[in-house]
C-alpha cells in the first residue's frame, strides 16, 4: 500500500467524484482511477460504489477513512521531523486571529506543530476587526489569519476549518430551566458582549438582525475573558461558541442550546502561492487536524 493510494483515496472520498477528485490533485482521472482500482485490489474489496456522475463510500471504505489520515498524518509528523533536524527547524510563524479562534482551533493546531518544530517562534495577534485580519494578510502583515463566515477570494487562498455552534449562556439559576431558547427570550436577560466590530459582536448582532431585533447590549466589555464572569455574577447572557460555552459550564453557569441551530464556520487564510516550508507544513497539520468533514458537517 503507498502513500498516494491514500491520498487518492481520501481526495475522490472527500469530493464524492473521481472527477472533482483528479482535478483537485491534478492528475489525470484514468491514473486516479487505475490508482483506486490497485488498492481496492490489495485490500479485496471494493471502497467506493460507483454512482454515474459520482461515488459513495461502501461499508469497507467508511472503515478505511480514519485509518488513512492517521498514516497520512503520521508521514506529514515524520517529514517534518526530519526537516527540523536537517535545518534546526528554526522559523517564525505570524497568526492574525480574534481571541475566539485563537483559542479554538488555533491553540491545537500550534500544539500540534510545536511538537514537530520545537524551534519555531509563533506571534498570535489580536485583531481589532475583521478588516484588519484582511489586511494584515494581504500585507504579508501575518502569515495566517483566521476568520468566521464566507471567506474573501482574490489574492488569499482559504481552508475550512470547523463549524462551532452557538450556544446561550445563562446564569445558573431556577427560574431559567428551558431547554431550548429563541435569541429574542436572550435579549429579553440583558444581552453580554465585546464591543462593535468584534468577532463575538459581529456573530451576536448578525443574530439579532436575522431575529429582527435592535443591536443593543446591556453589558458592553472590551475584555472578552470577562465575558463569562459577568454571566456568572447575573449581569446578564452571552452568545459564545460551544468551546467557550463549555468552559463556562464547568463555571456553573447553564448552557441552552437556541431553538434554531446556528454554526460559525472558521476558515484559515493565506496569501495564495506565497507560503514558505514551514508555512506549507503549518497548512498540512491544520487541514489533518480539522477541516474533513466539510462546512455545516462538523
């Protein structure tokens, strides 16, 4: 079994066409198709079962899916670990991203390259807007930014990362015992947030003019690591993706789910064709460790 049966594997499973699939790793489809038909040989069994103008997984394929990016990913680990020692793996990498993502998925995926490149120094900077992240990669500014919602094209090149639901966070008392809640009955509590034009304003007011409501907040704080507390202290309810919402649950306070489903899809950004190695390397660990089911899939 080598390396790129794999990798083709994942590609055509991933796009659902042998098409999509040849044109995504820029190979001819015959020689995608030969590749598929010689591991599908070599495992006796069939991955995918052929649909006209698309495929699907069998049974033995969903089996293989996971067990191919652990190889997968365990090659990226070993090429990098070996470049590291070859050119002492020193570097800088410059992040752009909202305290939101910075948390996650950023922290995971400068863990998990840490661990390759020890040696590599990582600047993480605040944006006061979503511009600003924009800019600063355009630039050249920062090496990657982050960002929730539709990913600009042009000069930068994006890749999903993760959905993050939102989630109600209220204060931990009796009366507030519903298990589902409309934005509108979070309103009603005194509305938590950070100031206009930041990450967590910009998902709760989108929100609040979907639901037809005034973008008012009772409590207005520049610190987004305050956000929590204040729920706690019954200043009022936030809006947060589930991973903080996780933390403030562990807090004490009451986590809802909204009545309606809402995700914030995170997208890392890049200036496209201008990655360095170590940039390169940072993209593969990042697209390992999130970014495979897809937007809304998650």
């Amino acid at each position: 079994m080598e390396r790129r049966h794999l990798e083709y594997f994942l590609a055509v499973a991933e796009s659902g066409s042998f098409t999509r699939a040849a044109a995504m790793l820029m190979i001819a489809q015959p020689s995608l198709s030969h590749s598929i038909g010689a591991l599908e040989r070599e495992l006796g069994t069939e991955l995918f079962e052929r649909l006209g103008r698309g495929v699907k997984l069998t049974p033995a394929g969903e089996a293989l899916i996971e067990p191919a990016r652990r190889v997968l990913r365990s090659f990226i680990l070993a090429k990098g670990s070996v470049r590291s020692v070859a050119d002492a793996g020193f570097g800088r990498l410059s992040i752009i991203s909202g305290t939101l993502w910075a948390i996650e998925p950023l922290v995971g995926m400068i863990g998990e390259f840490r661990r390759v490149h020890p040696a590599v120094q990582f600047t993480v900077a605040d944006p006061l807007s979503r511009s600003e992240v924009l800019d600063a990669v355009r630039s050249g500014e920062a090496d990657f930014g982050l960002l929730d919602g539709t990913p600009p094209g042009g000069a930068l090149a994006s890749r999903w990362l993760v959905d993050h639901e939102l989630v109600a966070v209220l204060p931990s008392q009796p009366s507030l015992s519903a298990l589902s809640m409309t934005v509108g009955d979070l309103a009603r509590l005194g509305l938590i947030s950070t100031p206009k034009g930041t990450p967590l304003r910009a998902l709760l007011d989108e929100q609040l003019e979907l639901a037809g409501l005034p973008d008012e907040v009772a409590v207005e704080t520049a610190h987004l690591a305050s956000v929590i507390p204040l729920v706690l202290a019954g200043a009022g309810a936030a809006l947060l993706p589930e991973g903080l919402a996780s933390d403030a649950a562990a807090k004490g306070a009451r986590v809802v789910r909204l009545t309606q489903a809402t995700r914030a899809s995170v997208h890392l950004l890049w200036r496209a064709g201008r990655l360095n190695s170590l940039g390169e390397h940072f993209l593969a660990v990042g697209s390992d460790l999130y970014g495979q089911a897809g937007p809304g899939n998650s």
